[in-house]
C-alpha cells in the first residue's frame, strides 16, 4: 500500500474507535432517561471493535471494510427504526420521516452486505451517504426530542400516564438486575 492511502485508512479506522467510545458513553451516561439506551451501547461495543480490528490489521480489514459498515450501517438503521415507532407512541408529528431513514438505511446496508465487492470499489460514497442519512436522522430526532421536551405540560394525560408507565417498568426491570 501507497503511504497516503494507507494514512488515510489508518485515520479512518481511529475514527471508528472514538466514535464506538464516545457511542458507550453516550449509553451509559444516558440510560435513566432514554429507552432504547442498549442499542446505542450495543452500537458503542460494535463500532469500538470494528474500530480495533481495523487497526490491529488494515489490510485485511480493507478488503472487507464493505461487511463492517454495512453491519454496523444496519444495526445503526434497526435503531432508527425502533426510535421512530417511540416517536410514533409519543405522538410526535412527522415520525414517518425517521421510519424512511432508517428503512433506507437498512436497503443501504444490505446492498453493502450482499455486494461487498459493490460496497469495496464505491465505499467512500456508500459510507458518505450512510452518513448523512444517519446524520439527518440524528439532527431530526433530536429536534423532536426538545419539542416533547419543551411541551411536557401539554402531552395529553394518557400519553403521560403510558410514559411513566414505561419509565416504572423500565426502572423497575433494571433495579431488578
């Protein structure tokens, strides 16, 4: 390998590490209030070891860099899928939008996943559009969650009731463990 491509990829696997760290801490630092909490640890967990891996070894993790995004691509869309069902359930407007990120970004990592020798030669583009579409879901979540943030007083009482209901259970189940 060429030292510029090389450096690059190199710089690209570090980027990996961090955000998978950074990705477990977020979970964790955030687990009292947000319900689906593991899968951005699980997240955290997948995307520090393909992080690793692609150290330990670049050029084997090369040739199948196209598997690690598109698997970590689709746990990332699975996620985004769960959040806007949670969406749905708090009534927010527009949860569709997230549905429709998350559902292409399942398309995105299974073609991936299926063609990696498709994924390998346009990958740079692949991952570029996988993550402006999980970027987009991000800014679009986190819009929503400062609106059901800032209209807390107005949900309707059954939708608070079903809230805390879940937060009980939840807290509940996990003093349990």
């Amino acid at each position: 390998m060429k030292v510029l491509p090389l450096l690059t990829f190199i710089v690209f696997s570090i980027s990996f590490l961090v955000s998978g760290i950074m990705e477990i801490f977020f979970a964790i630092s955030n687990k009292e209030v947000l319900e689906n909490w593991g899968w951005t640890l699980a997240l955290g967990v997948f995307t520090s070891l393909i992080g690793v891996m692609l150290i330990a070894n670049p050029a084997i993790s090369a040739v199948t860099l196209p598997l690690y995004v598109g698997f970590m691509l689709m746990l990332h869309s699975f996620w985004a899928i769960g959040s806007a069902f949670d969406l749905k359930d708090y009534g927010v407007k527009g949860w569709g939008i997230s549905l429709f990120i998350g559902i292409l970004g399942v398309l995105f990592a299974a073609l991936l996943i299926v063609r990696p020798a498709i994924g390998g030669l346009t990958l740079v583009i692949w991952t570029g559009m996988a993550l402006i579409a999980s970027g987009t879901f991000n800014l679009f979540l986190s819009n929503k969650m400062r609106k059901i943030h800032k209209n807390w007083d107005n949900i309707s009482a059954a939708t608070r009731a079903k809230l805390e209901e879940a937060q009980t259970l939840f807290l509940k189940e996990y003093r349990s463990r």
